[in-house]
C-alpha cells in the first residue's frame, strides 16, 4: 500500500484501523530490512517473528468514579471557554483520553491540592485592609472555605499588574484553585485589564469570587453568561479604543501633521552607514555578524539591509572580503 499504490501513513492506518505510530513503526523496520545484505532473510525474519507486546492479555478498562470526575472537570472547563470566546484553546477528545491514561501531564487538580487565596489591595497607606478582610472571612465561612493565603498590597490599581504582587499570584494558581476579592475593582482600574485577568483565571480553571459585586466565576450556568456577557464588554471597548484612534489619526492628517518618523531623521540604518568602513573591517577580521548587530544596536534584518545596499563582497584567495561604498545604493 504504501510503495505500490503510494498510500500515505495516515490513509494506510485508516484502511487497516490501526495507529498511525504503528504504521510508521512497521515501515521503518521494512526500510531498514531491505537496506541490509540479506532483504529477504531480513524480511521474512520482520514479518514471521510474534510482536513482543501481547494485547490478548491487556485487562479492559472500567469507567471509575475518578475517570468520571476527570471527564466532568474537562467538560466543565471547555464549557467556561467557549462561553469567553476561547472556543480554539479547548480540550479536544485525544487530549481528554490522554489525560485519562495518563501519556501527558495536564497537572491538574487530582495532583495538588487546591487552595484558596485572598486578594486585598488599597491605594494609599491611609486606608485600611480591615474591613475587606473582615467581608472575605464572611463570605469564606458562607461557603465553608478555609482561606489558605492572604495576599495584601498597598499599591495604586492602575499600577501594571507585572508590577504588583497580584500578576505573581494569578501566575502561581492552578485549576481548581480559588481566588476571593472583595470588588472586581480591586483587580485593576481599568475594564480592559479586569477583562484580561478574568480571562487568564478562567483559563486556568480558577473560581474567582467578588464579594461585594456578588459576582462568582466558576462552574455555574450564570458565571458563563457574565464571563460572555464581560467578555462582550471588553470587546466593544477595544473596537471604541480602535475607532477613536483612527479617527485622531484622520483629524490629524487632515491639519497637515506628518504622522510617524520625520523623513530624513536618524535611523539604526544611517548608525550603520556612518560606521560603514570600521564595519566592513570587522567583517573581513572574522568577526560574526551578532556581534557587530550586538555592538550597534540593531537588529539582524537591518544589517542585512545595509549589507545589501551599502556593502561590496569580492572574493580573494577563496576569501570574501568586503568594502564599503555609500554611493553603491543608487546603482542597485
């Protein structure tokens, strides 16, 4: 099938329903065969020798109540991904089977316990993380949680969340962890980066919880029409952002302003041009082409594109030397 008819792997393990990985195991012992001294002593050995491997002994698998939960916490999540657009990202069946056998480390909730965080941030020093502590211990009783980590900052929330100690936290929690704020607003100032963090903790398989908004994301019919419902929000804000800068940039053009870098001003490529000739000369020493980038500050590309345009290559000796000429650009 292969040779002959010219089947691929793919439509070989098809016809014969079996694995793709045994076809392809099967085929590179036959390639191997037929290379040796002996082919057909080689070959009869290949196809007269038992597999090692006996599937006659493989005991059947039995769908336990651990298998169920594992299926159940996969389905759960994929159903929290598409309710937040994030239909691409989730678990397809190979990858649920392989969870199950356990040929790939999802590192899921079976492995480590979960654990529950709380978040509490004020801006100034002048305010107090009494009372949100205070609501965080009510609402972890209401639902019989133990709160395992306090996680408290005095910081401004439109400060970059890379620089807080929330981006370390939503970095270190795992699927099946809990994360329990008192106001979404406690997460960021702005809508678009609640939205992105909402987001990334739904991806993972955190429940977040805000107490005072009385908002729960978890696995809840109505936590994934509010994740749609923020994630549609978070949309039409970014498509008003992108909207209110291209007009800006028309109302711009429109008075006669030259957007972007003035024609003329000093670009990495002119960096380049004026050290043309210590280039060249590092070049024909030896030197590689990182380190000149490296040394100058540009990127590969660009040298590339001054070699092009500003560099002659002439070869002496079996040596390629090179020499610079600013005026080579007008001739190319």
């Amino acid at each position: 099938m292969y040779r002959v008819c010219g089947y691929s792997k793919r439509r070989i393990s098809r016809e014969l329903h079996v694995s793709r990985h045994t076809v392809d195991n099967i085929l590179s012992k036959y390639e191997s065969a037929i290379r040796t001294d002996n082919p057909e002593e080689a070959l009869s050995d290949l196809l007269t020798i038992q597999p090692r491997y006996d599937s006659s002994r493989r005991r059947p698998r039995r769908l336990t109540q651990e298998i169920k939960d594992k299926i159940g916490f996969c389905l759960k999540k994929n159903a929290v991904k598409i309710a937040t657009g994030l239909r691409k990202q989730r678990m397809l069946k190979k990858d649920i089977h392989q969870l199950i056998v356990g040929k790939r480390q999802f590192r899921a909730f079976l492995i480590f316990p979960t654990m529950v965080v709380a978040y509490l941030r004020v801006s100034t020093g002048r305010q107090t993380l009494t009372n949100q502590r205070h609501e965080i211990t009510r609402f972890a009783g209401s639902r019989n949680m133990v709160v395992d980590c306090w996680v408290t900052e005095v910081v401004s929330g439109s400060k970059k969340r890379r620089d807080r100690k929330l981006g370390a936290t939503v970095k270190r929690l795992k699927a099946g962890d809990t994360l329990i704020v008192t106001e979404l607003s406690r997460l960021s100032r702005t809508l678009t980066d609640i939205m992105t963090i909402v987001g990334e903790l739904l991806e993972k398989g955190v429940f977040l919880y805000s107490t005072k908004d009385r908002y729960s994301f978890d696995d809840t019919i109505n936590s994934k029409v509010l994740c749609f419902a923020f994630g549609l929000v978070a949309e039409i804000e970014r498509n008003l952002i992108s909207a209110r800068t291209k007009e800006a940039l028309a109302a711009r053009r429109e008075q006669g302003v030259i957007l972007g870098r003035r024609r003329g001003s000093y670009t990495k490529l002119q960096r380049l041009i004026d050290a043309g000739e210590e280039i060249a000369g590092l070049l024909n020493d030896g030197r590689t082409i990182a380190m000149i980038c490296g040394r100058y500050g540009v990127a590969r590309n660009t040298f590339d594109r001054f070699r092009a345009l500003f560099l002659q290559a002439t070869v002496i000796e079996g040596k390629r030397n090179y020499s610079f000429d600013p005026d080579i650009r007008i001739n190319k």
